[in-house]
C-alpha cells in the first residue's frame, strides 16, 4: 500500500490541498504567538516582573521551570486527547488556557501567585504549541504530513524574532503588566479564531477511525527499545538546547565577547533556524527523517566544539551560532517527523505526547543544573555540553539503525503470502 493510501485509510479522506495551503498559514501564525507569548516573552520580562514584585533570580526562573515541569506531567494525557476529539478542539481550549494564563500572569502580587499563574501557562503549552499542530496536520493529510511540518516550523522561527522586539517595545511603553494583557488579547482575538474558523474539522468518516486508533493503541507500541533509543536522544539534545537558551549569552561573555558581541552572535541562530528548516523541505526527498535527525545531532556536536575552542573570537562565535542554528532548525522538524515513521501505527498525538515528557523535563531542570555543573568552571560546563550532545548523537544513530528499512516489510508480507499459497 503507498503512503498517500495508507494516511487515507487511517484518517480518513484527505483535506484538499487548497484546504491545507490555508490550514498552515493559520496554524503558523498561531504558533509565532503562542510560542512568543508562552515562551520567548519571559527573556524579556522576567527581569521586570522580578524587580517590580522584589522576588529573588532563582523564584522568578524557578517558575518558569515550574511551568516546563507541569506541561511535560500533562503532555501524554494532551496527546491522548487530541487523537480522541481532533487537534483543532485541543488548540482552541489551548488558546483559552493560554489567555487565561496570561491574563493570571498579568494580576500577581506574591511568589505563590506567579507560580499558579505560570502552572496554567504550563497546562496551556502542550495544548497550543507545536505538538497538537502537528498532531492535526497528520489527521487532516498523513500522506503530506512531512512536508506541511517543514512548513509549519518555518512560521515557528519567527516567534524569536517578532516577540523580543515586541515585547521589549511593549513593557517600555505600557509596562509587564499590560504587555501580558496584549498578549492574552492576541490569544483570544488572533489564535482562537484561527484555531477554531480556519481549520477543517475531521471528516465524519474520519473521526470515529481517529478515536479507535487512539484507544486501541497498545502501550506497549510505544514502550520498546526504539523507543526508549529515541526519548534519549531528544532528551539529551533538549538538555543542550534548554541549557544554552538561558545560559549562552553568559558562556559567550565568559568566554571573552562584550555584550553587544554576544547579542550579535545570538541574534544569528534564529535566522539560521529557518534556514535550516528551508533546506529540509528542499532536500526532503532525498533524506529520511532518522537521517536528518543524526545529521542535526551532528552539527550540535560541531557548533558546541566551536563554542568550547576558540573562546573570545567573534569569527568563531558566528561559527557557533550558524551551526548550531542549522542543527536546532533541523531538529525541531525530526521531533515531529521521525516518531510518526518509526511507529507508523501510533497515533501521533499520542506518540508526540509521550516522548515530550522526557524531553520536556530535560528542558526544565537543565538551566538549574548547568548553573550547578558551571560552578566547577564555565571550561568543565562546556564540556559536559559536549559529551551530551556526543551521548544524542550515538543514541540517534542506534535508532537508525534499529528501525525496519521501508521496503522489508512489504518484503516479508509478500513472503508470507506466497508461503502460504495453495500448491505451495
């Protein structure tokens, strides 16, 4: 059976292309916000929430870390539920979750109400961001479902870039407080009508083989070595990745750059990620996503040897930022595209719900624990980096290896077809 068939049979009829040419845009464009307010604002207000409510670094972190805990317990359960009821009725509770998150946000006045109000913006996350918009691309057609992901992250690149200038603009001009009201604005007014008016809804035909798939899916489906490989390795590489969104800024000073240079060199990844993600579309054909996973693995081992080699040179940290940009792009797209080809059975809000708890743990603590592991010496945290990114890199490559080649199945079907032919 081809693929366009088999995404049919297991979905349901295909939405059309003129369908999904208006489905991504929307889901893009929600994605730039939700990402930008959930996630990228609190770079930019974290600082003034904690100066304005005199909470000390490690309360004002610690929620944020909070809130990446409290979405990686909730993700499996999300995941489930979006194969049962649809993603589109998860992205537009995940929009109301989200404003009221920010709206909650924007009233504290203690520690413990910074923490509930961030605990709702961890429930909102695996509900509004990329999992549940990858989970609906593969219901509405699993037959373009690598493609429209490679779409889909290219909108997703932005969020970086429209939200910190944004952001930085809004709290000079109207303060925190307002800045997170705007935002719960932009949920209500700008991604829930896009969640819940542009998106198709699942075919009738589709939705009842979409809920059996979901609870008649075996956990043991999903509890084999390829598996396990595979949380591992994202894991680990999403150590890296939540280390150094918080901390690079300060190994690149560290390491001898002014602040300006050091913004300069960050401010490159973020274009560089789209690149990377355009590249993947280009040359999709020609590699299958556990390629491009062990080869984004690769070039983070690459950009953290660069970071840890030359120390102070500008030329060698835009290296870094090219490299590692390119590899963080790149990864973004396998962690929705390779699960859905090592179990092509699973559902796929399952499947992205399950493997986010690790990797979503991963990213909560690894702030903390590289500030602990930099306590040693900025020289031994770099290194630490780099034997994670090595351990990614070897665990992508037992995937590799362990996955069945396309056509062997087939192979064994049409064996076991003839051996028991009559006259055989």
């Amino acid at each position: 059976m081809n693929e366009a068939s088999d995404g049919e049979r297991l979905e349901g009829r295909p939405v059309s292309p003129t369908k999904l040419a208006h489905t991504i845009p929307a889901l893009g464009i929600a994605q730039i916000a939700s990402w930008g307010s959930l996630y990228y604002a609190f770079a930019v207000l974290a600082k003034p929430i904690q100066a304005d409510l005199h909470l000390s670094q490690p309360e004002i972190f610690g929620a944020f870390t909070f809130a990446l805990l409290t979405s990686s317990l909730c993700a499996p359960r999300v995941g489930r539920a979006i194969d049962r009821r649809g993603g589109k009725r998860v992205l537009c509770v995940g929009s109301l979750v989200a404003a009221t998150a920010l709206l909650a946000m924007a009233c504290v006045t203690e520690v413990w109400t910074v923490y509930a109000a961030w605990m709702l913006a961890g429930l909102a996350m695996p509900m509004a961001l990329y999992d549940p918009a990858f989970a609906t691309l593969h219901q509405l057609d699993a037959a373009r479902y690598r493609s429209s992901v490679s779409t889909l992250t290219l909108f997703g690149g932005f969020a970086s870039t429209v939200f910190w200038p944004l952001t930085a603009f809004l709290n000079a001009e109207l303060g925190w407080r307002m800045t997170l009201l705007v935002f719960a604005g932009i949920q209500i007014a700008v991604c829930l009508p896009l969640h819940g008016l542009v998106l198709p809804r699942l075919s009738a035909r589709a939705q009842p083989q979409v809920a059996a798939r979901a609870t008649g899916a075996s956990p043991s489906a999903v509890a084999g070595k390829p598996f396990f490989l595979l949380a591992g390795a994202f894991a680990a590489a999403l150590f890296v990745f939540g280390a150094l969104s918080v901390h690079l800024l300060n190994l690149l000073q560290a390491g001898g750059l002014s602040t300006a240079q050091a913004v300069m060199v960050a401010s490159v990844i973020g274009p560089m990620q789209v690149t990377g993600r355009v590249m993947e579309l280009v040359f999709a054909k020609r590699l299958r996503p556990a390629q491009v996973g062990w080869l984004s693995l690769s070039l983070l081992v690459v950009a953290l040897l660069l970071l840890a080699s030359s120390p102070g040179s500008i030329g060698t940290g835009m290296a870094f930022a090219v490299v590692y940009g390119l590899s963080n792009g790149l990864l973004t797209i396998v962690r929705g595209t390779l699960p859905a080809e090592l179990f092509p059975r699973v559902p796929v809000g399952n499947l992205l719900g399950r493997l986010a708890r690790p990797t979503l743990l991963s990213m909560a603590i690894a702030p903390l624990c590289f500030s602990l592991v930099s306590s040693s010496g900025v020289a031994f945290a770099g290194l630490v980096l780099v034997l994670l990114s090595l351990a990614s890199l070897a665990l992508m490559l037992l995937v590799a290896a362990t996955r069945q080649p396309r056509g062997a199945a087939a192979t064994v079907g049409k064996a076991k077809i003839e051996a028991n032919r009559p006259g055989q």
